[in-house]
C-alpha cells in the first residue's frame, strides 16, 4: 500500500523495496527433496521506471545447499554458482521482479539460520534484506511472519525527520506461507479483516 502526498519539484526516480521469504516458514532438518526455498522479491516503490540491468543476489547460510535458481520478470540470467540473476531491465512503479532458489537441508544444519540477499541497478540504491529461518519438524502454523512501514521522500530517500509528512509510506504485512501437497505455495490461514489508522495529513491513494 502507498500513501502519497502533493507533488514537489524533486525528480522522480525509481526505489527498492526487497524482501527474502523462506517457503515454508522452517525447513524439516535433513530435508533433500529440494522443495524448500527462498522467494528474493524486489519492488519498486518509487515513482518512476527502473532503467537498465537489475543484479539481484542472494548468500545462502552455511547449512543449506543450492538445488536450482530461476528468475520472474524481463529478460533475464541467473548462475547457480554466484546466486545471482541479472535481469536486462527494471520495471515500471509498483512493478516487482522475482528469484526463486530451492535448497537442501545439509545433515547436522544449526536450528537458526538467515538468508541474505541484495539488489542493485535500474537506476536506484542499492538494498538488502535478510531473512531468519528455523530447522523444524513442526509443522508450519498461521502467523504474521514481516511487518514493515517506510516513509520516503519524493527523491526516494527515507524520510528520518520527526514530524514530517513523508511523500510516500510503503506498509507491507506477510503471512508465514507453506507448500501445498502439489509444492505450490500457499499462506497458512487468511486474514479476516485489516484495519488501518491514518495520522492526520495523510491522503490516501492505493
């Protein structure tokens, strides 16, 4: 969701929002069958188009093994070896480009461990994310997994001044998801009603 507010004389330019999730939730321990992954998701939340090439990276924790990594979005190319894909060209306001890797559970894995991944190019900063995950017999309950709110100027830089009224406010809320009996993936329950408090001065336009 974004909230944005009257337009100013600052260029427009493009901004990463990235987010690493583990699908499912925790990882079964010695879990070979590849089924297990991390989604790397970037968004752009800025107000004007990515342009040029997009690297998105991701560092695995020592404990899991890479299976295979394919990409979602404009023409692209990813190597198992660096994690990485480079897609020839960023999207459009509010559009997202998508990394899927499938890992192995290497025997003896510790019971906590966190993901990392970056993007960079299209014109904006780079971003990173990281993303914690459990190795777990139990199965994966309903719950909200990430949680976040980021107010921005109109150059796309994170507004930090108390007080102010941001440009843009990015709110996104994740549920834990899992792997249905066909490995598709699936959020664990749904949500029956979101409500949202505005400070006063925010307009909203979805």
């Amino acid at each position: 969701m974004s909230l944005a507010g009257a337009s100013s004389a600052c260029a427009a330019s493009p901004r990463w929002a990235l987010a690493a999730v583990a699908v499912p939730r925790s990882f079964a321990p010695d879990d070979s069958s590849g089924d297990d992954q991390f989604v790397v998701e970037a968004v752009n939340v800025g107000n004007a188009s990515a342009e040029g090439a997009v690297t998105i990276t991701d560092k695995l924790p020592a404990g899991l093994a890479a299976v295979s990594i394919e990409g979602e979005g404009a023409g692209h190319s990813c190597t198992l070896v660096s994690l990485t894909c480079v897609f020839s060209d960023g999207p459009r306001p509010t559009g997202r480009l998508v990394v899927v890797i499938h890992v192995d559970v290497r025997p003896g894995a510790p019971a906590s461990l966190v993901d990392e991944a970056s993007v960079s190019g299209g014109g904006a900063g780079e971003v990173s994310a990281s993303e914690p995950v459990q190795i777990s017999a139990m199965p994966v309950g309903f719950g909200i997994e990430r949680f976040s709110m980021v107010g921005a100027n109109e150059d796309g830089s994170v507004d930090s001044q108390a007080g102010s009224h941001p440009y843009e406010l990015t709110a996104e809320v994740g549920l834990n998801q899992t792997l249905d009996s066909e490995t598709k993936i699936t959020s664990v329950g749904s949500i029956k009603d979101l409500r949202f408090e505005l400070p006063p001065g925010l307009t909203l336009n979805p």
